[in-house]
C-alpha cells in the first residue's frame, strides 16, 4: 500500500531564505508526483507536476525534483516570502486500482518578514 | 477560464439528515474526483468519475455516493450524517485520468455536523 511522508510537519523561516521541503513514498512504481499549495480554508493549488521519467521541474522560485528510485521528492524555494506561507502537499500518482492521488499529511510553512 | 466551482461553501447539519455537494469542473474537463479532508486523517480519495461513469472508488462506506452528468458536473451525497462526517469536502477536475493531467480542485465544502 503506498504511503507518502513530509518531512517536516511545520517549518518557520526569515524571509529571504531558501527552504528545502522533503516527500518519500514507500512505493517506486509511480505515474506522476504532483506538489500543491494549500492556503487556510481554502482549496488546492497545483504547483508543479512532475512525469514519472522526469526529474526535475521548475516554475519561478519553485523547482521539484523526483528520485523515483529513492521513493524521494523535494520542492526547492528560492528567496522565501511571507505571501509563500502555507501547507505544502505533495500527492503520488500509481495507476492503482483506486487510480486516485495518494497525499502526505503536508508541510506547514510559515516565513516571517 | 473559470476554476473548479464548488457550492455551497459552507453547510451545517444534524446528525441522521443527508446532504449533497455540488462541483462544476473546468470547462472541456471530464475527469471529476472527490476528497475528504480532515486534520487527523489529512486528504482521502472518495471516488472518480469520467463520462457519468464512477472508474474508482476509495475506502468509504456505502453512505456516501456521487454521481456525475452529461456536462461534467458532479455531486456527492451522503445520507444519515455522523459526527466524523465534517470535513472540508474537495472536488477536483482533470482532463482524463492519465499521467498528463495535473487536478485543478475548488475551494471546498465545509461541512459541520452537529
């Protein structure tokens, strides 16, 4: 049964910092990772998608990387601000029989001005 | 292009009533999913549906059920709520269900049953 971790549960940090935030799955065989962005009360936002022959993906100050070999994933932050505090949520993708995304419990991130 | 539309956004209700979500997808998606989110138990796959047709299904009981229209437009329902009901209820839309297609979800329904 796939299982995915985040590592940490919360993090704080001064803005301007550069913040690695951590995702392990228990199973390789994955189609897809997918990190979001979750703000209170509010719904998900897709960040970035990574294919499973991929390694790395980058949008703006954001760049994931996947080491399906490793069941390992991190979402790079560059130049923290305030505006990028919230709960981080990566998701696997396995094609399995329910074919649904699999998430972590996420990482709340907190930068501070 | 207009997100993933969710109504209502809130609700509050008793403990035995029922209750049914709405979620209007992405234009041209097809692909509509279902989650259940609550702190203790974080973000779970209720069901898929595709062209009216539920593909998956996660480990919820028979009280809860969705269903999906010609124009993708789906709801959920589930019937004798209990406590353990209230979560915020997410709805998500894709393309189709293959690894090309990231999900765009709503804002939620919150749910309170009291």
């Amino acid at each position: 049964k796939q299982e995915v971790t985040q590592i940490p549960a919360a993090l704080s940090v001064p803005e301007g910092e550069n913040l690695v935030l951590n995702c392990s799955f228990t199973d390789s065989a994955i189609y897809n990772l997918q990190w979001f962005r979750q703000d209170p009360g509010k719904g998900l936002t897709s960040l970035l998608l990574i294919q499973s022959s991929q390694r790395e993906q980058t949008s703006g100050r954001l760049n994931a990387s996947l080491d399906k070999s490793s069941g390992r994933s991190t979402l790079y932050i560059a130049a923290s601000q305030p505006g990028d505090s919230a709960t981080y949520l990566c998701a696997v993708f396995d094609g399995g029989s329910q074919g649904n995304l699999i998430f972590g419990k996420g990482t709340k991130l907190s930068v501070k001005p | 292009k207009a997100g993933v539309t969710q109504t209502p956004r809130y609700l509050i209700k008793t403990r035995g009533q029922q209750v049914t979500l709405s979620c209007s997808p992405i234009s041209g998606h097809r692909s509509v999913s279902w989650y259940q989110q609550t702190p203790g138990q974080g973000l779970q796959f209720l069901f898929e549906y595709f062209s009216e047709t539920q593909r998956n299904k996660g480990n919820f009981p028979g009280r809860f059920s969705g269903r999906q229209f010609s124009n993708s437009r789906s709801e959920m329902n589930v019937s004798t709520l209990e406590l353990g009901d209230s979560a915020l209820y997410l709805c998500a839309s894709s393309l189709g269900r293959d690894e090309d297609s990231p999900l765009h979800f709503g804002n939620g329904t919150r749910l309170t049953v009291t």
